[in-house]
C-alpha cells in the first residue's frame, strides 16, 4: 500500500462530494503567504476531481498559466504529460475517469527570482486525507514530481523513485515532471522512454 494512503481516514458525512469540492475552492487559507510572494496574487484552488474516476494523477501545485485557466495543466507540461499516458485532452479532462489532485491546490507564486515556489504544506496536511478518502481506492495512481513521490512513498531522490518504478506497478506509476526544464533529465535517463512510458501507456489503455 503507498504510504500516504496509510495517512488515511474514514469519511465522514461533511466531506462528501461534491461538498468536498466546494470547501476546497472556497479555502483561503493562504491568502497572507501569497500576498507575500513577488507574484502577490489572489488564492484560486484548481479542484479536479469526482468520485468513481479510474486514474489518479497526482502534481505538485498550479503553475501561473492553470492559475490562470482554472484548468490543471493547462500548459507544455500537460502536453508532455498526457503524450507519456498516450491520452488525448477530452479523456484527460474528464473528471468520471482522471481525477487530477496536486499536493497544493492553488498556484503558490513565485520567489524575487522568479522561481516557482513549492507547494505549501498546509494544503496537504489540510485536504489531502479529506480528497483520498472520498475518491476511495484508485486503480492507477501517477506520482508526478518529488513532492507527490515522498508523500505517498515516503523519502527518497525523485530518480531513485521514478528508476524503482517496477516495485510499484502496476497500481502505482512515479515519474519525473513532465515541465520542459526536465528535457535534460530525460536524454540522461533514457530509459524512462524505453522502458516505463510503453508499460504505462499500457496501463492506462487497460484501466480505461
């Protein structure tokens, strides 16, 4: 069993879909930490899930661009993202069978540099076993990214995770972000191509 569904917890009625959903695009919560960023921009959670879906995918946190859209990776790197599933946009953005649940459901900003910022914590430790427990088990999970990795795998370098990819299949499939800053990453490791994108794509087919 991945380790952050261990963290799990019975559902109770107050977090029932859709109301689950409707709590979470009204949280606010960190409307001081963004206000406080180079960016200083507004909360605006991108919730993209609906009970009985069959794929989990699991991301970091909002870019500028879904901030924007309101739309999860609405940008390259969902491009990127849904060529490695072998999925064209209608199906990836159909909440019956792709849930999309970042580890931060809001765009955290960006540092004076001009940095993406990591996802604030205290949206996981807010909605994360709430958004589990009503989505149930799921048949095929993508951990997109170190943060995603570590919270449903426990500690470990996102390459290790991603290149151990086979202790985890068929049920749960780790892979690097899909962003474009990550093309170098990809030609060092080509067997990420090679070998795990065929086996995933797959899957996917399978599951849907």
């Amino acid at each position: 069993m991945p380790y952050g569904y261990m963290k799990g917890r019975a559902l109770d009625h107050a977090d029932s879909a859709p109301g689950l959903v409707a709590r979470i695009e009204a949280c606010r919560i960190c409307t001081d930490r963004f206000a406080a960023t180079a960016t200083a921009h507004a909360p605006r959670p991108v919730v993209w899930f609906r009970p009985g879906a069959q794929v989990l995918v699991v991301g970091q946190a909002p870019g500028a661009r879904v901030h924007a859209s309101g739309r999860p990776f609405t940008d390259p790197s969902g491009d990127r993202l849904r060529d490695w599933m072998g999925v064209d946009a209608e199906t990836f953005y159909d909440r019956d069978r792709i849930a999309i649940v970042p580890m931060a459901f809001c765009f955290p900003g960006y540092d004076a540099k001009g940095s993406d910022l990591p996802p604030p914590p205290i949206c996981a430790r807010t909605w994360r076993d709430r958004v589990m427990a009503a989505l149930g088990p799921m048949d095929l999970t993508l951990l997109v990214g170190g943060a995603a990795q570590r919270w449903h795998l426990g500690p470990g370098r996102v390459t290790d995770t991603v290149a151990r990819w086979r202790d985890h299949a068929p049920r749960v499939f780790p892979l690097p972000h899909p962003s474009w800053r990550n093309t170098a990453w990809l030609k060092r490791n080509p067997w990420f191509e090679a070998d795990l994108l065929p086996v995933l794509r797959a899957r996917v087919k399978e599951v849907l």
